[in-house]
C-alpha cells in the first residue's frame, strides 16, 4: 500500500460525556481556507516564492502556529482529522448511550464504552493479562515459545518473525502469507545501532524493566537488560527499511515445509500452527537473508530471556487497554520520550482512535451516512478522470520512453481501479461479539476476528473492492496488487477539496493528492507491477535505465538536505513518495490547463492560474513536528518532511519557474540539465 501520508491519529479523557457543541455548518464541512479557497493571510510575503515556496505560501501561519501539547505534531492533515475524530466522536456519544442499540451500532457503542469506563479499567490492573501471561510462563522448550510467538499473531503479543496474509503480488488474484523479519521494540534498527540515538535506547531499558515489574515478572531489570540485548543483535541482522522497499528483493516464495532447513533453530511448524496456519504449504518470505540469522539468535537465546522477552511486548501492545500505571508508562515512553508529545491526549480521542482501528468500517458507515455529502462522490469521479487523462498525456509525450513500453504504461493506467468515499460493501462483524466491561477482551476479540477472517479465505479469489482505509481516515493510497487508488470520504474537504473554491487551488491540493496515488503506479517500485497487479518486469532494460537514472538525480537533491544536525533524507526510503509527489504536481497542472479548455486562466488577488496551483499544493504542506518525532521520521517514515515535499518537487517542474519567474541564483533555482524528468 502506498500512502499520501502516514501518522498515528492522536487521541484521549475523562469520562463518557457529553459532546462538544459542533455547529451544524462545522459538522456539514471543513472550515474553508480564505474566500476562494487559498489562506491568504497564512503567507510570508517577506519571503519570495522564487527562494522559498513553502515559507511564501505558508510562512505566517508557521509562525503562529503551535503544536498542540497532546501531540508531536500539527498542520493541514491533523486541522481536518480533528473535525474527523469530532464527526467520530458525536456517532459514537451516540451508540455507546443506548444501550438497546443493535448490530453495529451496539458493537461501536459497547467497544467505546468499555474504553471509556476507566475506572473498570483500573480496577483491573494487570489481571486481563494472567491467562497470557501464565501461558507464556508455562512455555518449556523453545517449540513452546514458537507456538506462542505464532499465537501472538492473532492476538496481544510479540514475535521474532511475523505472518501476514495478503494478495500474493505474483499471483494477485490470490491470497498468501508473507513472512517478515521482527523482534524490535523500538520505531527501527537505527535506535539500536545509531549513536543518535543512544538516549532513546536507554530510556527504552528502563521503559522495559517498568513494564516487567507492573507484569509482576521475576527480576525486571535483568531480565530488561537481556531484552534490549537480544534486540539489539537482531536489529544488527535485520533488513534496513529502505532495502525493504525493494518489491523484488522481498518476493522470496518457499514451501514451508522447507523452512526449518533455510532457517534452523525456529520451530516453523509450532509457529504456523500457534497461528492457525498449520494447513498452511506456501508462504512468501519477505527480508530472506535475514531469516537464517535471526534464527540462529533465537535458538541461542536462553529460554528464560525470549519468555521475557514475550512478556514484555504482550505488556507494551496491552497496555492502553490497562490500567492507569501502564497507560502512563506507555505514554511516557512511546510518546514523550520517542516523539516529544508534552502531554497524553484525552481519552475519549483515544477511544475514538480505538473503535476506528478495530471495527472501522462499522462506525465507518455510520459516520459515511450522518457527514458526507453525495455531490462530493460525483465531483471526485470527474477530477480523477481529469488526473487520468493527464497522466495518459504525458505517458504518450515522454522523449525517454520506448513505445513497447509506452504501450504497456498506457494499458496499466486504462486498468486503474477507482474507489471513493467508501466500500461498495461494508464488512460483516456479524461474528464478532463484545462485551461492556472487558476492554482487554474486546480489543483481543477484535484483532482475533479480523486475523481469522483474512486466513479463513486464504483459498478465495481476492476481493479486489476491499478496502485498506476507513472513510474517515485523512490519507489515499495506492495497491500495486490491486492496480487501484482509493481517496476515503474525510479527505474531500478543505484543504485538499472545497466544491466552492477556486479551481487551481483544488486541482493543487486534491488534484496533486490525486496524481500523487496514480503515480504511485509508476515510482521505482509501483512501476514493477503490470496493469493486471503482477508483480513482473514490463520494461525495457534500456527504459529501466534511464528511469533509474532520472530517479537517481531526484534523489540527490533530497539527501543533499540536512533536516536536522547531522540527520540528512534518506531517498533510498523516501524515492517512491518523492516521485509521487512530483507527478501529483504535474498530472494536477496538467488537468488545470486542460480544464480551462482553450480559455485564459482568471487571476484572482494577483495570482495566475499556475501561481494558485502551486500554492495550491503548498497548502496542504503547511505544518509543525516536535524534534524528536522529525529524528524519528526520518528514519521510519518513507514520507520526507512536510517542507520538502512542498518545495522539492516543483524545483523539477518547468513550469514553476514561469509562473514566479525563477532565475539562477535564486534558492529554489535547479538547472535545466540537473532537474529530473520522470513523468
């Protein structure tokens, strides 16, 4: 799946109460970004566009902006997920207060109340945990712990290795388990092997022992000690994400009957079948070359460090659905140590985060029926036609590319699949039963239904109408698999999308989002895939290369920037979402200047057409990040920071050096020859 963006939706409160007043237009739609669509007063005039297009556009909103203390970060995406979490909030006051709601409505209802009975919750301390825990003590020989390691996969709980069942990317009309390195508790390798972060591992140590002692498990420091050792030499024989980009490198099939020769040490069959798995014969292994050694660690891991080891990470996953002393302990740790958030949100955006993750698509629909408006679904199908044709012009324009391949680019592009808003189908949690007062239950319930019912349909054709996202999530994506991007209903606002503001500025904002998902069909990795979601080389060598080549130039410009003292963008993580963006850029003023259909583009305030595309796409940029969730991201998230994927791409577009008159000397100024020319 490639995202527009990755982030946690932060959440927290008090108690089950009563709603925050939204006003009726503020429940109908996003606040609107100035009279056409465009913040004016949030620019830094100061600040030409010619040296800074981010700051130009977004600058005196920058500097008045501040980070709200229950999070690591803010801007345009959190502005419009707040409305989001509010929309959420008001369906499920709603549910969770009658209690002789039925069906779906009585499952959201009951899942955020038993979340938000906290003192329930803190009466209960670790016991949700005992059964699990004394399983994990019971365990004697390492087949034990691998069984237990496999059971995890459905419910609280760690593993070395993990299983996840998805569309097979060569045989894409079919399910299969993939297999993937784990065992790390920290965000990546690099927070153990990295001096950087040296205070952050530390820290973890202590987060560990913490959590060990509130288990009530034998000698905590010891044992936390042994347990950031071990993870430790794991992180030294794991995959980096960058190279766990690679969708060729991680497409490793193998019978599982042989995996205990490839990777000895590991009982493959106690892990499979602790994960009802047993039936199981083929499997993918994703990072393979790591898969022998971490093994290998395991098997000389005394038995006592890897119970330990589990005990800790079934503690760290359960404990915001525990009592008050791990919920703090976790916050502590996970948010204000790792990402700098000051203060633990309330709990009822907790709650409001819990009940989208686990039965999403059920209050999905609820929150579909009360907020989004029709008219909206329709408008989209026009702009995404609009992306498609400019995405088709340009494929049929490119100097570089060979007709064998152009004919295979254009047939991808007329097999796209499109979905809006919401599913077609809603899921059936039919099957699902939760219970008032068992909140550790609940989310256990929960991630075991949708574990059982992705692997009970391993032998079915792929439901290529499912979704991967629920309507009010602010994100898009792209499934190669799938060949299909899907934008949910919470992102069709302001200011990605306002139906009463200027053109250029939407195809800007939902427009670049857009060309930005259609892209991804086609950056170093998307373009692996056929029309048809296979995995399989369509290209010429002779095109691959200077593909290759155009992205390696791209990606110089992004590793040239040092974000942070000593901490620069990493392309090799970042390349797809970097390509991305620059096609969103150019399908989205593409579609702009085929929309006005011969006509001059209106100026409006001054601005040209092009000048309010670009700002446009500037806009939605526009945000803060604490220190440590920045040192964080650059190293996990395959997003670059905000700034740069304002500015960076449309140092590459001709066309921005038109509209503001771009000169050589000029901060944002690239030459010609050195600018990139993918798509």
């Amino acid at each position: 799946m490639k995202t527009f963006w990755l982030a946690a939706c932060a959440a927290s409160a008090l108690a089950l109460g009563a709603v925050p007043a939204l006003a009726a237009d503020d429940m109908a739609k996003a606040p609107r970004m100035g009279p056409w669509g465009f913040d004016a007063a949030g620019q830094d005039l100061t600040v030409s566009p010619r040296d800074d297009l981010y700051q130009y556009a977004n600058g005196t909103y920058l500097k008045n902006l501040e980070i709200p203390a229950d999070r690591s970060r803010y801007g345009s995406f959190d502005k419009l997920n707040e409305l989001s979490v509010n929309r959420m909030r008001a369906v499920l006051e709603k549910a969770a207060a009658d209690k002789a709601a039925t069906g779906d409505q009585a499952r959201i209802g009951v899942m955020y109340r038993s979340f938000m009975d906290e003192a329930a919750v803190n009466a209960l301390g670790a016991k949700p945990m005992a059964g699990d825990l004394a399983q994990i003590k019971a365990s004697k020989t390492l087949s034990d712990v691998a069984k237990v390691m496999g059971e995890s996969q459905k419910k609280f709980g760690g593993s070395v290795f993990g299983a996840y069942p998805g569309d097979d990317a060569k045989d894409p009309d079919h399910y299969v388990i993939t297999l993937i390195q784990g065992g790390l508790g920290l965000p990546d390798r690099d927070y153990y092997l990295d001096d950087k972060f040296a205070a952050q591992k530390t820290a973890y140590e202590a987060y560990v022992a913490k959590l060990l002692t509130l288990s009530g498990w034998a000698d905590p420091a010891a044992n936390a000690k042994a347990i950031v050792a071990l993870e430790t030499e794991i992180a030294k024989v794991s995959w980096t994400r960058a190279e766990r980009r690679d969708d060729d490198k991680t497409y490793n099939p193998f019978a599982v009957k042989d995996l205990a020769a490839y990777a000895p040490g590991f009982d493959w069959k106690a892990f499979m079948a602790g994960a009802g798995l047993g039936k199981v014969a083929k499997v993918v292994v994703a990072e393979n070359t790591a898969f022998p050694k971490i093994a290998a660690l395991y098997a000389k891991t005394p038995i006592d460090t890897l119970k330990a080891w589990q005990a800790f990470h079934l503690a760290d996953q359960a404990a915001p659905y525990l009592s008050k002393d791990f919920d703090q302990a976790q916050y502590e740790f996970r948010s204000k140590t790792l990402s700098g958030q000051p203060v633990q949100a309330e709990r009822w955006k907790r709650g409001v985060t819990l009940v989208d993750s686990q039965v999403g698509e059920a209050l999905g629909k609820l929150y579909v029926d009360a907020y989004f408006p029709a008219d909206s679904k329709a408008k989209m199908d026009a702009l995404v036609a609009d992306i498609k044709g400019a995405m088709k012009g340009r494929i049929e324009k490119l100097t570089w590319m060979s007709p064998p391949t152009k004919a295979k680019a254009l047939e991808k592009l007329s097999k796209f699949s499109v979905m809006i808003a919401y599913p077609e189908t809603w899921r059936d949690y039919s099957a699902l039963t939760l219970k008032d007062g068992d909140l550790y239950g609940n989310v256990a319930r929960a991630t075991a239904f949708e574990w059982n019912r992705q692997v009970d349909r391993l032998d079915q054709k792929v439901d290529k109408k499912e979704w991967g996202m629920t309507p009010p999530t602010i994100n898009a994506y792209y499934s190669p698999t799938k060949n299909g991007i899907v934008f949910p209903a919470a992102i069709l606002q302001p200011p990605f999308f306002d139906p009463d503001g200027d053109a250029a500025v939407n195809y800007g904002g939902i427009g670049g989002v857009i060309g930005h998902e259609i892209t991804h069909g086609f950056d170093d990795q998307g373009r692996k895939s056929d029309g048809d979601g296979r995995l399989t080389d369509w290209w010429t060598a002779e095109d691959a290369a200077k593909f290759d080549a155009q992205a390696k130039i791209y990606g110089a410009q992004y590793a040239a920037v040092e974000v942070l003292p000593g901490s620069h963008i990493n392309p090799d993580l970042t390349m797809g979402e970097n390509i991305a963006d620059l096609g969103g850029v150019l399908l989205a003023l593409d579609a702009y200047h085929a929309s006005l259909k011969g006509k001059p583009a209106p100026v409006i305030d001054g601005l040209t057409g092009d000048q309010r595309v670009f700002l446009g796409w500037a806009q939605v940029w526009r945000s803060k990040s604490r220190e440590d969730r920045t040192r964080q991201r650059l190293v996990s998230d395959p997003h670059s920071p905000e700034q740069y994927r304002a500015d960076i791409p449309v140092r590459n577009i001709d066309a921005f050096y038109e509209a503001f008159g771009v000169k050589a000397g000029d901060k944002m100024y690239v030459a010609p020859d050195k600018r990139a020319r993918i798509w």
